[in-house]
C-alpha cells in the first residue's frame, strides 16, 4: 500500500487526543533537555506536531538572557547522531540491490586494509548487525590521531564475528568507508543523490549550510576536544575528525522529514514516484537478523523490538533507532504507525539525565490514542 502523509488531527485517524495531549505537558515539564519537536502519524495522518523549550539556550555553560534564547519550532533543525545509521543501511543496501556488495561477502573484499588483525572474514552483513566483534568506540579517540581512516580500518576485534552482539560506532564508520569506495563518491553526495533529494527531504544532510545555523539546535559545549559551543557542526567527536561526514554520525534534519523517510519504510522503499529501496530490501532491512542473541533484535541497521524507547509501540517487528543527542525514531508496520521525537537533551552538557522515560511517553501516548486498542495496550 502506498501512503501519502497528509496534516490532520488525531480525530481524523480515530485515536483519542487525551493520551498525546498528556504526553506533550510531559515533555514541555521535562528537565532533561532544553528542547524538543514530536512528531506522531497513524496511518499517514501525522496527528500531532509539537514543539517546546529553546532550540539555544545556553552560551557556553551560562544561560543566555531570555531575549536572546532561540524557542524551538517544528521545523528546527536537529542533529541525529545515530540516526544517521540508518541513512548508512539504506545506501548499503541500495549496493546490494545493485549488485555491487553482497552482505555474506568479506568486507576486505571491497575495504582490504580492513582484513587485518583478524577481521579476515567479517561480512557487511556484520557490520550491519553489530556483530562483527568489533569494539564499541576507536581508542584513542580519532581526534587525536592523525591517520584518522586508517585507525577505523586497523581496529582490532574483541570478539570473535558472529559470536557476539555490541553495539559499535566503528560498524558504521567502515560501512561508510565502503559507500564511498564503491560508489566513487562521498558519502554526504550518496546520501543527498539517492535519499534526501528524491524523498524531498530539503533539510536533511551532512554539514547544513550556515544560513541554516538560526533553525538548528545546539549541543554541548565540549571541552575535550576544546571546540566551545557545537551549533551546526556535529556533535559527535569522532564524527567531527572525519570532517564532519561518517557512516555512524552527522546527519541533520528535521521531524519533518524523518516523517517521510519513516513512511517511505512503511511503503516498502517508495513516496511519491521515488523509490529508494525495493520492497525486498526493506523486509530484510525490517527482519530480525540476530535471533541468536536473545534481547539484541535486529535488522539491517534498525533496531527491532526496544522498548525501552518504542514504549507501547514495541513489538517484535517495531523498528528504529536513537541518537546521543537526544533523538529517536520509532516505526511500528503492525500498527502503520510513526513517532519522531527530536530533542537537544546533550546542551549545554550530556550530564542531564536520560530522556527514555520522555522516548517512552511520546511513543506510548500514540499507542493508547488508538481508541479500539486502548484496553489491550494499556494491560
């Protein structure tokens, strides 16, 4: 079924205002982020879009003056950190559709500085699945080496592939290496050529443009490595050694558009007349590919099954994903069924305190507004 998203209210898709209703005075009440931009769809009508808090609010460490603070809209600009690895699936796979990578083949075939010390024999489908036996993070940080991609590829293993699940940054900075091996261009074009341009997501990339920089959130004021306040660059660090562009981290965009990537999942591949994926690839990008770890659900790229941010949305074949910043995505097939919660949870500090519990509400509020379902959810 191919679905076009359209503005509506939770009445038009039948659902009970109260439970998302409730669940914006929970995030406008939340002290875990500066903040936030929420989006909910059921069924193509996106329900609700809200936003709080301030997009900029500190100066350093210290609070800006009130009239100098940036209230936070729908269509501000957030990064997503992690998120960006599912931008990184899809370019993989659009390879695999192609014939030019297959996910059982080594990724030394295509990456050969990659197969030493002992990384021989791990897949893309590996990678994808975080059980390459790869470590979590590059140490050191790539910020203070100066061979940079190297140190990506020489990575050591500290598992054995295949026998274990860890979640690995390191994953998706060599399948971003690999994009761009293959395809003979950068991974910020890939992503623009083949996602963002034809889905029409015009805020939504690798390193936005400084005429942007009033739309976007900021983050942290780091100050190891000492880059002051980050706003409109990356967050991420190791990120921001790769320039600004890796497989892991370093996309922005807007709720809005994860709208239409969202949808574009649940239409198999398509929106509009784009399709970026085949039906095929998305059931693979949506399976469960780590049965053999119990709790770790999986698919290509997207978490499955994670209730610790999907809420009452989780099930076996909810998928999606979240990010350092504060971001997360949830998009649950069963129940045809989106929600977006983009917050700047990392400014001034990381030190704030989780934002599951808000991941949790926003998503959950969405599951108990379906009216004929509420009983069973809610058990």
């Amino acid at each position: 079924m191919h679905t076009v998203l359209r503005d509506g209210s939770p009445a038009d898709a039948g659902l009970n205002a109260a439970p998302i209703r409730e669940a914006e005075r929970f995030l406008a009440g939340c002290p875990h982020f500066s903040g936030a931009v929420g989006v909910l769809v059921h069924d193509g009508v996106i329900v609700d879009r809200y936003a709080t808090g301030q997009a900029l609010r500190y100066s350093g460490a210290a609070e800006l003056p009130a009239d100098r603070q940036v209230p936070t809209r729908v269509d501000t600009i957030f990064d997503l950190a992690s998120i960006t690895k599912l931008f990184t699936s899809i370019a993989v796979m659009r390879l695999v559709e192609t014939g030019q990578a297959e996910l059982t083949a080594p990724v030394a075939k295509y990456l050969p500085r990659f197969g030493t010390h002992g990384k021989r024999d791990v897949t893309v489908k590996q990678l994808l699945t975080h059980t390459s036996g790869l470590d979590a993070n590059p140490s050191p940080p790539l910020w203070q080496v100066p061979a940079r991609r190297e140190a990506v590829l020489d990575s050591p293993l500290v598992h054995r592939p295949g026998s274990a699940y860890l979640y690995s940054d390191l994953n998706f900075m060599t399948l971003g290496f690999l994009i761009e091996r293959l395809t003979g261009s950068t991974l910020d074009e890939v992503v623009h050529e083949h996602i963002a341009r034809p889905l029409g997501m015009s805020d939504t990339g690798f390193g936005p443009p400084a005429s942007k920089l009033g739309r976007i959130a900021a983050t942290e004021y780091q100050t190891d490595p000492p880059r002051g306040l980050v706003h409109g660059q990356v967050h991420d660090e190791n990120a921001w050694a790769l320039g600004g562009v890796s497989g892991h981290a370093g996309i922005f965009s807007t709720a809005g558009d994860l709208t239409v990537l969202a949808q574009t999942i649940l239409n198999s591949g398509r929106y509009h007349d784009a399709r970026i994926l085949e039906p095929e690839t998305v059931r693979q990008l949506l399976a469960n590919h780590n049965q053999a770890f119990p709790g770790e659900d999986h698919g290509l790229g997207f978490e499955l099954n994670r209730r610790f941010y999907m809420g009452a949305l989780c099930s076996p074949v909810t998928a999606g994903h979240t990010g350092f910043t504060g971001t997360s995505l949830v998009i649950d097939p069963a129940s045809r069924s989106i929600a977006i919660l983009l917050t700047n949870r990392v400014h001034p500090t990381r030190n704030r305190g989780s934002i599951n519990l808000a991941r949790q509400t926003w998503a959950t509020a969405l599951a108990h507004g379906w009216r004929h379902n509420y009983r069973r959810l809610v058990r």
